[in-house]
C-alpha cells in the first residue's frame, strides 16, 4: 500500500526564483523561475552551467527506483527509504508513487520537511526525546488523523521523557523498540531483557494515553565485524523479540505489528530472514528502510550492495556524476581541479576521475591515467600519468561514493539525460 503522494507543495519549488543561492546554475538564469529554466532544456556542458556543477543521471534515478520497487514487492516487504540521503520532496514522490509505504527520517527537523510536503507516514529511526519535537508531533497527530508516526524507543528514561512531553494528547504516539545490535554497535537496548523493560516502560505511559507500542526495529549495519552470519544471527534475533512481546500480549493496543530493518548493504539478509517470520497474532508490516539507492555511488555502496551477492535480482546504476574544471597544471605530473570538499563527498572514498570533455572540441574520452589524490576546500589534488591529456579549461567528470554527504552540499541539482540535456532540478532541504 503506498502513502499519500505529497503534490500539495511541490509546485512551489518549480517556481522558486533562480538566484545566487544555487551554485552553478547559469549566471543568465537569474530571475527565471525554476520550472522556466527547467522547461528551457539548456545543456549541461553548453547552457551556461559554472563548475563545480553536481548532475543527477535521469535514466538511473529511474532506473533505481524502479529496481528496488520491484525488489520491495517480489520479497514480500513494504518500504520506507530513508530520506535523510536525499532531502529532496521531489524524490519521495517518486518514492511513494512506487509503492512506498512511508518515508524513514532521522530527526525532527527532517520530519517536518517531509510534513511541510504531505508525508502522511513517517518511520522516525530513532528515539525522539526533545519535548518541543513531541510537542510539535503531538500538535500534527492531533490536526490530521491519516498522519501516522512511529518512532524508536530504546531506554526507560527515554520513554519517560516521551510520556511527560506527551501529557494530554489526544491519541498516543505508535512507537517500536530497538533492539541494538551488539556491543560497540550505536543506539539501541543491548539484550532481549533491556527491549523488555522498556517495552514495560512503554506499557506505563500507554495506560495514560501517551504512547502505543507496534512492534520493533533496529539497524543491521552496526553489527560489528558485519558479515552475512552475524547480520543473519541479529536479524533472527529481532524477529525473536518480536514473537515473544507478541505472546507477551504487548501489542495489544496495535492493529498491526512492525518489525524493522533494512539498510542500503544487507537488505538481502533482511529480506531473507522477514521472509521466516513466523505466524503472530497479528498482521504483521515488514518494513525495509534502504536510502542510498536511488543514487547509488561509484565506491562504498557499489562495493557493498546486495546486488552483488544477488546479482539475478538486478544491478543498481551510479547516478552522481560531478563536472569540475582543470584550473592549474603546475607539472606533468600534477593537475587542480575547482571542485573540494565543499562539494564532494569524502568521507568514505575520494572521487573517481571517469571521464573528461575537451574543452577545445567538446568530445569525451574516458580519464585514463587520472586519479584524485585529495581535496582541499574548494580544490581538488590530481595526479596524472603519462597517457592523461589533460589541459587547463577541460572538464572531469568526477564519481562519488556515500550519497548521504553528496546530495547534502547542493541545494539545486541538475537532472541530466544521456546526451547532456538537463530535464529537471531536485531541490534539496538539509
């Protein structure tokens, strides 16, 4: 089943004004709305964008959504991608048109982006103490009684946090409770019996109206030292909480029972092991949390995705492609780029030099002999070798790896199709 689509607010981004706050877009475009630029169809390489520009590959957004739609509904799971990759309302639309049950956010403040465009349900992986976030969330259950909310709980004195700020509502907050996943692993009560005696913490404030407990939920990547017999052994383990609060009769109050998981390199456990959950006394909503798939990367997530243990079930497609522009070429042997850590990731790998355009004759050729050695802040360091013919002015095209702290540095994003024609601008909210 897939939540209400969040049209309400996404025409107002088409007709936002293009102006100085979005680095890159032509210096002509000022003044233009949005969709005006957009409808214009200028080309990315010939339209007036500035390096360091950020392109988003319209084929393999589409591409990847559509794989992971697929995916979602051949295992049985419903899916709620984690938004915090992109920000972008425009991509949890489409998103949601795929089938999404809901959209997974971090924080409050993500939470009410994904509110201020019509989210109506919302996965909070996390444990929400702030009492002015309750408050506000409180405020939105209470004005719309589609919205659902569940977040995490992880800790007794989390949970009466929750139930003071939660005092007077007019109907409960849905909450899960995480089961961590191991020592030296982040959030989350480390055994079975600390999940219990926080879900004995929540049955509390249930009986004053504050919070529902649905079910549980937790993250497979921090399992440490990770590998498919661990995340397996952990995944089986939250199942088993969730089967004995089930007898335990914790859900009571619930339609429904959650069990959550699912991050962007084990989601093949995860499909795996829902896939045993054994008969409870309840529906039961397996709910897959993978984000960083609709852009995919060229290092950590394209070594790491599932797709390559499973390789009959499809291949995700690297979307990001960042154009920087050679500025200096001090040696033979070394060459600067205007594109650092202000606009690439760098957390996990460096860029990837794939690809130069001549600046002379506008042809493409791949970046043999190219490799980003660091970045600066607004530089970024390339040693080249004998066969690399690179000259000041060309433009490299420039893989990244981590979507998460790719998108978050660009407000404005190009979307590009194959031949270089930008369709579309994604508009992101961090």
């Amino acid at each position: 089943m897939a939540a209400g689509n969040p049209v309400g607010r996404l025409a107002e981004l088409a007709g936002e004004r293009v102006d100085h706050r979005f680095k890159a877009l032509p210096p002509d475009a000022e003044g233009l709305t949005v969709g005006e630029l957009a409808a214009e169809r200028r080309n990315l390489f010939t339209g007036g964008f500035t390096t360091p520009v950020l392109a988003l590959s319209a084929e393999s957004v589409e591409h990847n959504l559509t794989l992971l739609e697929t995916y979602a509904e051949r295992h049985g799971l419903a899916f709620a991608p984690h938004g915090k990759t992109s920000m972008a309302p425009q991509l949890f639309a489409s998103q949601l048109e795929r089938g999404a049950w809901g959209i997974t956010a971090a924080v409050p403040h993500q939470a009410r982006v994904y509110r201020a465009y019509g989210i109506q349900r919302i996965f909070l992986a996390n444990e929400v103490v702030d009492a002015a976030a309750l408050r506000w969330l409180a405020a939105e259950l209470d004005a719309d009684p589609d919205f659902r909310f569940v977040c995490y709980v992880d800790s007794v004195r989390g949970v009466e946090l929750m139930d003071e700020a939660l005092q007077g509502v007019s109907r409960p907050l849905d909450v899960v409770v995480e089961l961590g996943a191991g020592e030296g692993a982040r959030t989350g009560a480390r055994t079975a019996a600390d999940c219990a005696a926080v879900a004995d913490a929540v049955a509390a404030a249930a009986a004053g109206g504050t919070l529902r407990l649905v079910g549980v939920a937790g993250y497979e990547g921090e399992v440490p030292q990770a590998d498919g017999d661990k995340v397996r052994a952990w995944l089986r383990e939250l199942v088993s909480v969730a089967a004995d609060f089930d007898k335990a009769g914790r859900f009571s109050g619930s339609s429904e029972i959650v069990i959550s998981a699912g991050g962007s390199a084990w989601f093949d456990a995860v499909a795996e092991v829902f896939a045993e959950i054994p008969e409870l006394s309840l529906p039961v909503l397996k709910l897959l949390r993978s984000g960083a798939y609709v852009s995919h990367d060229d290092g950590h997530y394209r070594r790491l995705t599932p797709f390559n243990r499973v390789a009959e079930e499809g291949e995700l497609q690297p979307a990001f492609r960042l154009w920087t522009q050679v500025v200096s070429r001090p040696t033979p042997e070394q060459a600067f780029v205007n594109a650092g850590k202000r606009d690439a990731a760098y957390d996990l790998d460096l860029p990837v030099a794939q690809a130069v355009r001549d600046a002379g004759t506008g042809e493409f050729r791949p970046a043999a002999g190219i490799t980003v050695t660091g970045l600066s802040d607004q530089h970024g360091w390339v040693r080249t070798g004998p066969e690399a013919d690179l000259e000041v002015g060309d433009w490299l095209g420039l893989g990244l790896s981590h979507p998460c702290t790719s998108f978050d540095k660009w407000q404005l994003i190009p979307v590009v199709e194959a031949d270089g024609t930008v369709t579309d601008y994604i508009r992101t909210f961090f």
